[in-house]
C-alpha cells in the first residue's frame, strides 16, 4: 500500500478538528496527515517557520524534508506555489473547507481542484491581505 504524507496550514492548535488556515504562509501550525488507501494512518503536527527564516520558500524545503507529497491549501502566492510545483509537492484548493478533516476527506474523494496560478493571490511574495 502507498502512504501519501498530505499537508494542510492549520489555526492552533492543528489536527484534524482545526480550522484550514486562510493562507498558508500566515497559517500557526501544518498539520501532517499520513494516509494509505484504507485511510489516515497519523496525525501530528509542525510549526511555521517565520517568514524572516527564508521568506516564503522556507515552508517548501521545510514540507519537503518531511516527505510531503501533497499541500491543501486555502491561499499562497505565486512564489510558494512555483516553489511548491518544483519541489514535487502537489498543491489543491482546500477553499473554504472548515476543518481539516473535511479538507482531506474532499482530497480523497476527488473533490479539490489542483491549485492554479489563476488561483494564487497577486504579486510574488503572495500577499493575500488574509
């Protein structure tokens, strides 16, 4: 079976009852979900690094050094998104799911969209005004 490592930016404290952050590069915490295709397998959780640590590809390498292969997210700029598209990590439109675990339940029916460009909020550093 494949486990897939899925990230979603999360309100405090994280985990599947949270609310999806507005945009993940304000969001508190990523909460991590590792699932297979019986289901979530684990839940945990990873503090954002602060903006000034890498500016807004910090998140990126610091998703990618734990493995994650998916992000569903309610907004990021153009930036993280590219970073995110060279990285491997496959990016969805979480919208306005409003828990966690409503987001990845939409995942694994195959209700969230891929996030576009269009879907990225204006300029690069992907100020979003959430």
């Amino acid at each position: 079976m494949n486990t897939v490592k899925i990230a979603i930016p999360s309100d405090q404290p994280g985990g599947l009852k949270a609310k999806v952050s507005g945009h993940f590069g304000h969001c508190d915490v990523y909460t991590i979900v590792e699932m297979d295709e019986t289901g979530i397998k684990s839940v945990s959780t990873l503090p954002n690094p602060p903006h000034q640590e890498g500016g807004c590809l910090a998140p990126v390498r610091l998703l990618a050094d734990q493995g994650v292969t998916k992000l569903l997210a309610g907004g990021m700029g153009q930036r993280p998104l590219m970073g995110f598209k060279k990285a491997g990590i496959e990016v969805y439109l979480a919208g306005n799911q409003p828990s966690v675990e409503n987001s990845v339940r939409s995942f694994m029916s195959g209700q969230l969209p891929v996030f576009s460009i269009e879907s990225a909020c204006g300029g690069s550093e992907g100020n979003c005004g959430h």
